[in-house]
C-alpha cells in the first residue's frame, strides 16, 4: 500500500490518506498540465527533426569553438521551439542573472532608456541595473553608472499589465522594454502568455522601435506558447531551471531576433566575434537531452506545486496562485506569517531531498538580497531551480517559494514531512539530523 511506501520517512498513514485525497481532488488540473506537456513535448521533438540534430555532433568542442556542428543544430531547435529566428544557448552563461546582464548591455547605449513594466526586477538584477533605494550611487560598471536611465511601471492592483500606464510612459528615448514573467521574491502573480501579447502590442502601437525584451525564468513550457510567438523581440533564461530538464551543469539561453540576439552574444564575447566563439565542451549531449526531457519535468514540478498549494491551502495558509489556478510560470508560494515557520519548511524541503538531505540550511546574508534568505535544494547541481528547491526572504509576510521537483513522488514527500512538522506530527529531530 501507499501507506507503507511513505513509512520510512515517518509519515503517518493518515497524512498519507490526505495526500491521496488531494490528489483525486486534483485530477482535472493533472489533465490539463498533462495536455500542455503533451503540445511541448512534440513541439520540442519536432524542432529537433528540423534541426536534424546527429548523435556524432555531441561531442563538443574545445578552445574557440569554431563550426560546432552540435552547437549550432542546438541553437536551431531552441529557436524554433521559442519562436525565434535565432537562439543563443551557451554553457559559458552561468545563471539567468547573467542571460539578462548581457542582453542589457548588448542592447542598451548611454542616454537610453529602459522601462520595467512588471514592477521592481528580481533583486539579483537590482545590481546590473544600478537601482538603489536609501539614495547611494549606483554600484560602479551597472547601466546607471554607464549613463543608461532607468524607470519602472507597477502592475495593476489585480495584477494586470498596465496597460495605459505603459502607452503614457513610452517615448523616444526609451529602447528597451522589459517584462518579468515570474513574480520574483513579490507576491504578484507571474505573468500569461496573453499578458506578455498585450503588452507588446500596447508598445508596437505607441513606441514601435522599442525592443521587448523577456525575463523568461521559471516559465518556459508552462504554456503551450512562448513570449517571441506573440511578438516579444528577446527572451533569455537558465539551463539549471525549465529548459535543462535537470541534466545542464550550467549554462543559459537568449532567443529572438537575429540582429539583437548576435548583438548579445558581442556582449557575452566580443565584438568581431560573437555567436562564432563559444566551445561546447562536451556538454552538447546534455544541453540537448535536457532540452527534450523539459517539457516532461516542467510538468512533474508543476502538478508538485499544484498539490503544495491545495495542501497548505486547506491547512490555512495562504497560498498563490491557487491549486487548479491557470499559471504562467512554476513557482509556488506559500505565505507562513511567521520565521520561525518559514525556516521549518525549507528545513523539510531539505530533508527531502536526494542530496545533502542530512543538511539544516540555516537563513544567511546571501549577496544581492536585502535581507536575511533561507533556501533549501538538494540538488545535483548547485542552484539548480528545476530540481526540487524552496526559499524565501526573512522579512515579512515571511513567504516560501517552492519551485521544481524532477518527480512529483519527491515534491509529495516532501509537502508532508513539512507538513507534519509544522502541526506538530512529524519527527523534527530525524528531520534535523536526515537520520
């Protein structure tokens, strides 16, 4: 019985009775995560057909990197999948941050304007861009200290775009309009592909020069449509969240418009040589199973985040978007109220894990954060957001952002160790100690 699968973990049989009921509770959102999965799984597949992608051209390649065949039948199905004309993907990138970076300083001149129309960017880009708030100078080498000028736009109580605000605030000099899919450490509702079209139509009316650019982090093959299939110019992210599938090392992608994103890749090279440079290393083989594999472990991270919501739901917590919600990325957030509850769950996240289960992550002063953050993933590879991870800022309302999971078995298992410790049911002390 399912009972008994869940015993060595300490979990009571009950628990495990409340899980399966959520579950049943959950199956016409299953159905319709499963739908998605099924469209990006043959689009993906379709996409490698086209870029006849060889088993003899995975083997990588070394110093400069030049005529990687692999690379290039890589970069070709990635374009295709996200609407492009031209992709960027490159194990040199090491995190989204750094996808973003490079794509604003390939693309914006002193004098520029850019306009953030999700609100405030992820805290780690607050730096890149030189946004400060206690009034200091902005930090040396960001875009405000290049002479770059920066504005941003709130989204609308209810969460919607605004609309009118962004026709208001356009003008000559703004080039770059960037949008935030996912909803970061706020407690905003990520963005919908039909958000993102209104958005860039709204632009293409008033400032048709602009370039739309996509912080696409957390949201790739969570809909059946990407941001450059309704006419964004640019989206970047991580191969160590949606589109690695849990297998990239490292890495990071940028797609769009042919001219921009060879602009950006000058930026991640140099000028003369961007997209031509760029050794593979041998891990083409993993860059592209990955890719094929995302579609399946978006979906898996997807129905884990639907069932934590419906768990914690009925538990009294607050939870966002709700469990049968139409969601636009796959982060889960879990509002606790409380520090001491919030440093509990990461804790059972990470006893969960498959790695370093027998850690207690503890809240740190991690750079590019203004307050303290805990952060739980034991992961294959570090920092990698598609494997099963949870954080959070310790600061008011005190939230968990639960994101990933390759397998929904982990996610589940997961949900209910933090659970019973948090009413008191569990073992804290085994949970501790990963005993």
């Amino acid at each position: 019985m399912i009972t008994q699968a869940f015993a060595p973990f300490g979990i009571a049989p009950e628990t495990v009775l409340r899980s399966e009921a959520i579950i049943q509770d959950l199956a016409p959102v299953f159905a319709r995560i499963d739908q998605t999965r099924s469209i990006n799984q043959l689009r993906v597949l379709h996409a490698f057909h086209e870029a006849r992608l060889a088993e003899s051209s995975l083997g990588g390649t070394t110093g400069y990197g030049y005529d990687d065949s692999g690379r290039s039948q890589i970069e070709k199905a990635y374009a295709q999948v996200f609407g492009a004309q031209k992709a960027l993907v490159r194990i040199q990138i090491s995190a989204g941050t750094q996808a973003l970076a490079i794509c604003l300083f390939g693309l914006l001149r002193p004098g520029d304007t850019l306009l953030s129309v999700t609100g405030r960017p992820y805290d780690t880009l607050q730096a890149t861009i030189g946004v400060t708030d206690d009034g200091s100078p902005a930090p040396e080498g960001s875009l405000a200290d290049l002479g770059v000028h920066y504005r941003e736009l709130d989204l609308l109580p209810d969460g919607n775009p605004d609309l009118t605000g962004i026709a208001q605030v356009l003008d000559a000099r703004t080039k770059v309009v960037f949008i935030q899919k996912s909803r970061g450490y706020t407690t905003r509702r990520s963005l919908l592909i039909d958000d993102i079209a209104q958005i860039v139509q709204t632009v293409r009316q008033h400032q048709p020069q602009a370039i739309v650019l996509v912080d696409n982090c957390y949201g790739e093959f969570v809909e059946t449509q990407e941001p450059c299939m309704v006419g964004a110019d640019l989206v970047a992210g991580s191969l160590i969240k949606n589109p690695g599938g849990g297998l990239c090392p490292s890495g990071g992608y940028v797609a769009g418009r042919a001219d921009l994103v060879e602009k950006v890749a000058s930026r991640l090279t140099a000028p003369g040589l961007g997209s031509h440079v760029g050794p593979t290393l041998g891990f083409s083989r993993l860059i592209a199973q990955g890719f094929y594999l995302a579609p399946q472990i978006v979906a898996e991270s997807l129905k884990g985040a639907a069932f934590a919501a419906a768990l914690f739901g009925a538990a009294g917590y607050k939870t966002y978007p709700a469990a049968d919600a139409i969601r636009g990325d796959l982060v889960q957030t879990l509002e606790f109220g409380d520090p001491d509850r919030l440093v509990a769950f990461c804790q059972a996240i990470q006893a969960a894990s498959p790695v370093d289960s027998f850690v207690r992550p503890e809240p740190w002063a991690m750079p590019g954060y203004d307050s303290p953050v805990i952060m739980a993933a034991g992961a294959f590879v570090q920092g990698s957001s598609i494997e099963l991870s949870a954080d959070g800022p310790l600061k008011p309302p005190f939230p968990a952002y639960l994101q990933g999971g390759l397998n929904f078995e982990t996610v589940r298992l997961a949900c209910l160790l933090a659970f019973e410790r948090m009413t008191g049911r569990g073992q804290p002390d085994r949970m501790q100690s990963g005993e």
